[in-house]
C-alpha cells in the first residue's frame, strides 16, 4: 500500500467511525447522520456495500432504533389505555 493509499484508508476508517456515531445519535436516521458527519448518502450507501463490519454496524443501530420506537410506542400506548379508565 502506497503513503497515500494509507492516508485515504485512514480518513475513510474515521469517517466510517464518526458516521456510525452520527447515526446512532440520530436513531438511524441517515440523512441526519450524513449531515452531522459532513458527508453524503453516496459515500455511507458505498461504505455499505464496500464493508461488511460497517454495514453489519449500521443494522445494529438500526435494530436499536427501532426497539426504541417500539418501547416509545408501546409507553404512549400504555399511557392511553391507562387515562381512559
């Protein structure tokens, strides 16, 4: 690997770290995390399909996001049911 091959590598590795926090702070919301990250859908959907462990790392936030809007869902729910007797 050349110095700037290495370089490139690097900046790709703290990227694909800073959006995979972006993206679990925003609840999986993409467009979110690519705007905090100051990247574009095209590179986080390329990381996707380039890199296993990223897109393995990405569903993980996705799962998590959405057992919290389930959780959210079911409190609201709860909360409903409970003002009405």
């Amino acid at each position: 690997m050349t110095k700037l091959e290495e370089v490139r590598s690097a900046k790709s590795d703290t990227l694909k770290k800073t959006l995979l926090e972006c993206l679990d702070k925003s609840l999986g919301i993409v467009s979110h995390a690519c705007k905090k990250a100051n990247t574009t859908r095209k590179t986080f959907y390329q990381y996707c399909q380039e890199d296993a462990d990223f897109k393995s790392e990405v569903d993980d936030i996705a799962e998590k996001a959405i057992d919290f809007a389930e959780r959210s869902e079911e409190r609201r729910v709860g909360k409903e049911c409970r003002s009405r007797w």
